[in-house]
C-alpha cells in the first residue's frame, strides 16, 4: 500500500480539521453576555428570587444599592418586598380558586 504525502488527512496523523462553531453556537455559556446572559441568570433563580427582583426593578433598586442602603430603610423595604409578596401569592391563590369554581359551575 502506498501512503500519499500530498492527502491533507494523511499529512496530519489521519486528523480531520474542524471548524470553531458559528452563529448561535459559537458563544459558550460561560462567555455569554447581554441579554442571553441576564436571561440565563434569571432562570436559574426560584419564583421568589424572581418576584423579589422583578419588586426591586419596580422600586427603581437592585441588590447591590439595597446593600448600600442604612440597615432602618434597608430592613424597612426588605418588609415592604415581603409583604408584596405576600400579596402576589394570596391574589394567586384566589385566583385558582376563582378557576376551579367558575370551571366546576
């Protein structure tokens, strides 16, 4: 058998080059940025840890100024973010129940 040293894949060890992906794929998860980054770190928090932000957004306030802030008005909206919460959870509840009846009727 004779071996031609002119074939690419012969010339380097029978290894096939690949291309680096492009597109959508071509950025790793690790290497995300912008939108799909902020995205990814949201899904990866619980439904809470999604209200308490979403509140937070809505007062103009993230965690970082929330840390910032003197512990009296800190702990004053940590109450005020609970208590929103609370009321989210109860309206949902009421809501299901609202469904179930209005279905069964």
């Amino acid at each position: 058998m004779q071996v031609n040293a002119n074939n690419p894949l012969l010339a380097a060890g029978g290894a096939q080059k690949t291309q680096a992906p492009t597109g959508f794929f071509a950025t790793a998860p690790a290497e995300q940025t912008g939108a799909r980054k902020e995205f990814s770190d949201f899904m990866k928090k619980s439904p809470a840890e999604q209200m308490r932000d979403q509140i937070l957004k809505s007062m103009g306030l993230d965690e970082e100024k929330l840390k910032a802030m003197p512990a009296e008005q800190r702990k004053a909206i940590e109450d005020k973010i609970k208590e929103m919460i609370k009321t989210k959870i109860e309206q949902a509840e009421k809501e299901k129940k609202g469904v179930f009846v209005d279905i069964k009727a």
